[in-house]
C-alpha cells in the first residue's frame, strides 16, 4: 500500500505526484511525472482581445486587405476594356486609276510634289540628277536644272514657295527658287537622304530606315525624337519617298523596291491603310520600269499623282482612305490598349486567379488561420521515475 501521498496545486493544473512509494509497490516507468499548464478557456471576446495581443490581428488585417484587392483587380483582368498588344491589321486598298499622262521614262524619279498646278519632280543618279517642273496636262518638262555630277538627288518638298532637294550620300541639301528653281542656298545634314515632305508647319525626313525625322521649316534643323513607323504593331523598314497632303495628319510613304504605298498617321506612327499598284504596272508599265517611287498630292482635286523610277507615266489615282478614317483607327487602337505597367499587373494577377491555384491559396489561408487560433504550450519537462 502507499505509504504516503502529497497533492500539488499549481498554475490553475494539477500535478499529482507520488511520493515515498512503500516498498510493498513496485513502481515501473508506466508512472510518469507530468508538468503541463493548462489553458483556461476563453470567451469569443476574450479570444479576440488575445489573438491582438500576440499579433493575429495584424496578419488578419493583411490578408483582408490582400482579399479585397484581390477582388478589385480581378474585375480589372476580366474587364473587356484590356487587351494586350492587340495588332491593328491595316487595310489594303486597290487604287482606281483616274488620268494617265506620259512621264519620261529616262527620269530616275526620286522625288515629286505639285504645286500652283504644276508637277515638280526630282530625278537621281550621279551625272543625271535633275530638278523639273511638267506640265500637269501633257507630261511635258517646261523647265529643268541639272545638279552636278558629285551629288545623287533625293527626296522634294515645298515650303513658302521654296524647294528643299535632298541628296542621297551629300550629306547636303539644296534651296531653290519655286518658279525660276534659281538656286537659293544650301543646309547640311548627317547620314543618308531618301525622302522629304512638307505639311506647312514641318518637314519630314526619311532616311530609308524604320524612323521619319521632323525637321523645322523656319531654320531646317532637326528634331531630337525620330517618328517609329508600324505596320500591324511591327516596324516597317526602307521607308523611301514621302508626301503629306496638308493639314490632313497623313504622311504617305513608298516602300523601297515594292510597289505600294502606305499612310501613316503623324501624331503615332501607325500604318493606317496600305495602297496595292501591282495591278498598275501589269496593265500599263514595262519590263525596263524600275520600282515605284514618287507621290503628289493635288490640293486641286483631292488626288495623287504616282510614278516610278524610269515608268513611262504619271497617274491620278484616289487613294481613299481619309485621315478621318485614321484617326477613327487611332481612337480604337487608344481604348484597347494599355499601359505597360497594367500589362505586367495583368500578367501577375493573372497567375494568382488561374483556376488551378486555388486549392494552394485555400491552403495557405487555412493554415494561416489555423495558426492564429493554436499557441504551442510552454515547454515542459516529462521525466521518467526509474525503478528503484
């Protein structure tokens, strides 16, 4: 029997222990001294006062504000109002033929434009470089200068009843006289001349690459930030001859070496429509006509005179697409796009809502709550009483 006994009361527990054990008992490892604290229990008020106290509430405040934006940039990323990088696919357009006139079919045009109705056209190559005025009913040079044998002429464009002659690796440009093509002066620029145009205010300027560079019409100095062309979201490369009909936002463009034109728009950069003359050539142009190049707008009747390089005509044609068209193009392009910032806040928020990371985040959630409710007791020491 036990010989004698003590009962201790501790920290709201009790431990009982057993002591002075008669040596009648045998007394195996199966007997254990127990230290523990037991809890007390806790009212709903109470368990909210301790969760703040040992810093639940800050993790349930965090999780709440992480569900409720959650929430609003879900609606974000299912809203029909984004959309990524969507591509613009430019319209193209076969232009009717309205005027056939006969061109010299030995001019290497590289340049045109009309003015006070006549066709101003600039021709290259070395030794054959030419400034000319035709007349608009007959094809026929009423007036031409010759450019020395050392430049290659480009581009023309009109300012103030002035000509601008690009030339090609001169590095230099020419100012002529509009009615007597006396030459007037000169301006230096750096890299290639391809082509030039003129919509009152400013130039443009291409140098057969992806860029079009603005030039000042009061003193031709150049512009810091080049335009980036894009044809359906992609850069369009070999830009060569220009023309911007005024006032109207366009600038139109030959493609080096294929036979079609674009518009683009001046205020983006964007190709808004594209305009197919293959059928051109087939029907009235030969095997000796080189590539088109050379566009001029008519304020006279809204229409555009082309040629090409050694072609043995000008055409009026319409190319109708409207700047109003451009701009309608440009304001769709505006509400469907977006932000590289909401790009990236869309991709990250995309990860996170795919249905299959639900059951990981229901996961997380639930052991973080989890967490919050249980506190590991505090360390206590359970010895063994050996046999004596």
């Amino acid at each position: 029997m036990l010989a004698s006994s003590k009962t201790e009361t501790r920290n709201n527990g009790v431990v009982g222990l057993f002591l002075s054990l008669s040596r009648d008992i045998r007394v195996t490892s199966c007997l254990l001294q127990v230290n523990a604290r037991l809890r007390p229990i806790l009212t709903s008020m109470e368990h909210r006062s301790y969760m703040i106290s040992e810093g639940g509430g800050g993790k349930s405040v965090s999780i709440l504000i992480f569900i409720l934006l959650f929430s609003i940039f879900s609606s974000l990323v299912s809203s029909d109002s984004i959309s990524i990088d969507e591509p613009h696919i430019v319209e193209v357009i076969s232009p009717e033929v309205i005027q056939v006139i006969p061109h010299d079919s030995s001019a290497f045009t590289q340049g045109l434009l009309v003015h006070n109705g006549k066709i101003y056209e600039s021709t290259g190559l070395y030794g054959e470089s030419s400034l000319r005025i035709i007349n608009t009913s007959t094809g026929v040079v009423e007036q031409i200068i010759q450019l020395s044998d050392n430049y290659f002429a480009e581009g023309l464009a009109i300012i103030n009843n002035t000509l601008i002659q690009l030339t090609w690796k001169g590095n230099i440009g020419f100012i002529y006289n509009s009615t007597s093509l006396e030459l007037l002066g000169n301006f230096t620029y750096e890299g290639e001349g391809w082509g030039l145009c003129s919509n009152h205010n400013n130039l443009w300027f291409s140098d057969g690459s992806y860029q079009l560079s603005k030039i000042s019409s009061e003193n031709l100095s150049f512009f810091d930030e080049p335009l980036t062309i894009e044809y359906n979201n992609s850069p369009i490369n070999m830009i060569n001859e220009l023309e911007c009909p005024f006032n109207s936002g366009l600038i139109y463009a030959n493609i080096w070496l294929e036979d079609r034109i674009i518009s683009i728009s001046e205020s983006t950069g964007d190709v808004c429509f594209e305009y197919d003359l293959t059928n051109i050539r087939s029907q009235y142009e030969n095997e000796n006509s080189g590539e088109l190049n050379g566009i001029a707008y008519d304020s006279s009747n809204s229409l555009f005179w082309i040629t090409g390089k050694n072609w043995s005509n000008y055409y009026l044609v319409d190319l109708n697409g409207t700047s109003q068209d451009c701009q309608l193009i440009e304001q769709l392009a505006i509400k469907s796009s977006t932000s590289s910032v909401e790009i990236i806040l869309v991709i990250i928020l995309g990860i996170f809502i795919m249905p299959f990371s639900w059951p990981f985040f229901g996961l997380i959630f639930y052991k973080l709550f989890r967490r919050q409710t249980q506190h590991t007791p505090p360390s206590g020491t359970i010895e063994d009483v050996h046999e004596e």
